[in-house]
C-alpha cells in the first residue's frame, strides 16, 4: 500500500544547520549531516536542505553537505535554495540530491521550469510556492505568490501559478503558507486543498506544524500527499516515529520501517 | 570481482555508486565497485549495474552515445551470462520500447513496452512518488529473506511510466497504485527494479547485497 511521506525539513545557512538540530546526542548539532544521518535512522520519507545561504562564493557549502549526506544515508534527498540554472540542477544532482526545488527563479521565469524538466525528468523537479492570504474588497480571499521570504508581493495567484508550473513540467509541489509559516498554528487548510485539488501532482504541505494533530489535517482535509516540519521534529518535540504512529491512529496510510 | 556500474550521464550515479559500496562493505569478499564509461570494463566486469533517472528517450541517447557500451552490457549478460541489476530507467531500457513523449527502441531483454501509469483511482497522483509495499508473484534469489507483501518493507518510488511486460513470467514483483504497477523484472541472469534500492533505507541496501551475493 501506498504511503503518506513525512519530510523533515533542515534550514542550512553557509554549511551549518540554522538554530542547530538537537533530538538525539550529536556530536555537532549544527552539522547538516549527522542531522540527516539521524533522521534517515529515525524513518524519516525523505529529507530536505533548504540552502539560506546569502553570498555566491558561499554555494559550494551545501555541494559537500548533499556528497556526504549521499555517502551515509540511502533515502531522498531534496534540495532547494538559490536554484537558478540547469547548472545549479546538474550539480545538485551529481553530489547525490534526488530532487531539486526551484522557487524565485520559477516566478521570475517560468521557462525554466520546463528546461529544467526536459533535461532532468519531471519528476526530481520540484516547485516551491510561497504564498500569502490576501484579502480583497468585496471579494473572496485569495492566496498570491510571495518572494524573498515573504516581503515581496508579486500579485500572482498561487492556484493558476500552481497549475502552470505543473503545465510547464514540476514534478511536485512544495506548498508553504507565508501566513502560517513560524506560527505553530497548523497549516493554511484551506490553501493546502485549494492547490492539491488543481493539480495532479503530490503536493507537500509546510509552514505552521505545531503539533501531530496539525500533520494529520494537513492530509486528510488539506489533501496534501506528504506533509514537511521542521521545529517540531529538531528540538525533540516529537519524534519522526511519533509522528507517523499518531497520524496511524488517524487513521493515514503510513510507513513505519525503521 | 568487480561490479561495473555504467556512468551514461545520468543523475543519480553518486547515491547508486555509494549504495552498492556500502552494500559490497558488508559481505566477506567484498566485490570492487567501478563507475565507468569504458565498454571494455563493462565486458570483463563480474556484474553490470545500469542506474537511470530521467526520461526514457534521454537515457537512451546517453546509453548509446558511449561507443560500443550497449554491445559490451549485451555480450557480458546475455552471452556471458553475467549477473545484470537496471535500477528505474535503467530497468525500463531492459523493455522492448519505451513510450514516454515519443516511442523509442529499449535493449529488447524483456518483451513489453514502457507506458504511463493509470491509477483508476482520479485522487491519487502521478508522479507515483514515496513509499509502497511489494507483491512478490514469483520467487528470486534476490528476494530471499525480504520481508515483502502488504505487512513487509517499503521501497521507494518516484516514476510515471512502467514496464508493461508481455510475458507475467517475467514480472516477479509489483506494487499496487489504483492498479498494478510493475516493481520488479527479471530474466535469466538481469534483474530490473522500478524503484530505487538505493533510496529504499535498510530494505534497499539488502536488496543490493543480494544482488551481489547471487551466482545465477
């Protein structure tokens, strides 16, 4: 049987993990790598690194990060973060990561989700959207594409953009709420669904997990095929076990190898 | 003994190369593991390992733009019977053709073609990507001792398309998504998985070593 994937997600800043990961005795809880050697033996679905790295000459950091992380731990690997040429994507996935996540560069040229895919597979192409509420006048909500963290708005609608970077060949969807990312609130319910249900491609729902309750709704009513957190599983909050086994008793299809 | 894995200018070669060394680490000869382009280490290589993600058309194109590497995987496993592992793509080249954006010849070890996916379910997506059980319909050395059926361990999938075999007998494992989707080929001494051994944790790297422990 098909499963529901749970995805911890590591914020990693010039080659070290942002705010450190400390649910198990690490050695060095701010090396990327022994966290995702951790979480590899705690069952996590796949993993991702989201590369913050602000500076150019920095990049290479998160290269060697992917090589040794595909030396130790033998599950997917996604990498998002400054993506912007089919060269970034070619060396991404010679170091080892199995799927790379484009988010600015789709905004500012849609194009490149498709060069992108024709070349690598539609599957290892995934698109991350940030959206935010916006509130209209005397009309529905909608939910609009924002860049640089959320401080940009660029008027887009997340649900057309959604459906046309899939058009264009995105193998995936990696769904955060702007709104609720940091919040511990849950995930925006409501967006989750609105873009899982317009395209026909897995859909991961992040930003705002709080508690296990939060990853549950975000696949049964947010119809999210995977859900990703990142608190809440670092600091030992929660276990990727614990995780899996409270959205079982919910009744989810879930993997529980280890 | 050496185990040649083809180096035809597809992605996931580092996390497959790492996997089988990991996996050869384990076993009391352990067998040398080479990346190559060179069709001469493939012909007098012990095993051949074909690794693959991409589209089908593409991979095909880098296969044969290494010069005499598809006479040299040819001879060493169909003529000198040699112990063959396609991972994915690399298991959808073993079809007759593939049918993905437009028909391509395949390397025509396993009669079938390589068509998309269709879940009768509407809800569930494609890419059929993450984590499914197997059904073993037949059994393989490469399987013994694997915990496998609803209840067993979970490979990991990420594909639209799948080899749509023409004779069951070569099937010997599938998976089920709104349908069956095709897991596992083999035939005479080549082996074939859909998804990746070597993103399926515990469960893949066992895989692996069975491969490299068989002496079909």
């Amino acid at each position: 049987m098909f499963k529901v994937r749970v995805i911890p997600c590591l914020d990693v800043k010039d080659g070290r993990v942002v705010k450190g990961v400390n649910f198990v005795d690490l050695r060095d809880a701010g090396d990327p790598v022994e966290a995702a050697i951790a979480y590899d033996a705690a069952g996590a679905d796949e993993l991702t690194f989201l590369d913050i790295t602000a500076t150019h000459e920095n990049r290479g950091t998160i290269l060697d990060v992917v090589r040794r992380t595909a030396e130790a731990c033998f599950m997917p690997v996604t990498v998002g973060g400054g993506v912007r040429t089919v060269d970034d994507i070619r060396t991404l996935l010679r170091a080892g990561a199995d799927k790379v996540s484009i988010n600015s560069a789709a905004v500012s040229r849609r194009e490149f989700v498709k060069e992108a895919a024709e070349k690598f597979g539609d599957q290892c192409i995934v698109v991350a959207i940030d959206a935010k509420r916006v509130t209209r006048a005397g009309g529905s909500d909608r939910w609009e594409i924002f860049t640089h963290g959320g401080r940009n708005s660029t008027g887009i609608d997340a649900v057309e953009f959604a459906q046309e970077v899939v058009s264009l060949g995105a193998g995936e969807i990696l769904l955060t709420s702007m709104d609720r990312d940091g919040t511990r609130q849950g995930f925006d319910i409501e967006l989750t669904r609105r873009i899982a249900d317009s395209v026909p491609v897995p859909v991961i729902a992040s930003g705002g997990v709080g508690n296990l309750d939060h990853l549950v709704a975000g696949v049964r009513d947010g119809h999210a095929s995977a859900v990703l957190a990142a608190s809440i599983f670092h600091f030992g909050e929660f276990s990727i076990q614990q995780a899996k086994e409270h959205m079982v008793r919910a009744g989810l299809p879930m993997r529980l190898d280890l | 003994m050496s185990v040649a894995i083809i180096d035809y200018g597809s992605g996931n070669l580092h996390s497959a190369a790492k996997a089988f060394e990991r996996a050869a680490r384990g076993m009391e000869n352990p067998e040398k593991i080479v990346v190559t382009r060179d069709p001469d280490i493939v012909f007098r290589a012990d095993r051949v390992v074909l690794p693959g993600v991409g589209a089908f058309a593409d991979c095909r194109k880098g296969l044969d733009s290494l010069d005499g590497m598809v006479q040299a995987m040819t001879e060493a496993v169909r003529d000198k019977a040699r112990p063959f592992f396609g991972i994915c793509v690399g298991m959808q080249l073993m079809a007759t053709r593939g049918k993905e954006y437009v028909t391509t010849p395949g390397l025509d070890w396993i009669s079938g073609d390589v068509e998309k996916i269709a879940p009768r379910d509407e809800n569930l997506k494609i890419p059929h990507m993450g984590w499914n059980t197997l059904e073993p319909l037949r059994e393989h050395p490469v399987l013994e001792r694997l915990p496998l059926g609803d209840k067993g361990r979970h490979a990991y999938f990420v594909h639209s398309y799948h080899l749509n075999a023409t004779n069951d007998a070569d099937v010997i494992a599938r998976a089920d998504y709104g349908g069956p989707v095709t897991a596992i080929v083999a035939k005479d001494t080549a082996i074939g998985t859909q998804f990746h051994p070597e993103k399926s944790q515990r469960f893949g790297l066992a895989l692996i070593s069975n491969f490299l422990k068989w002496k079909p």
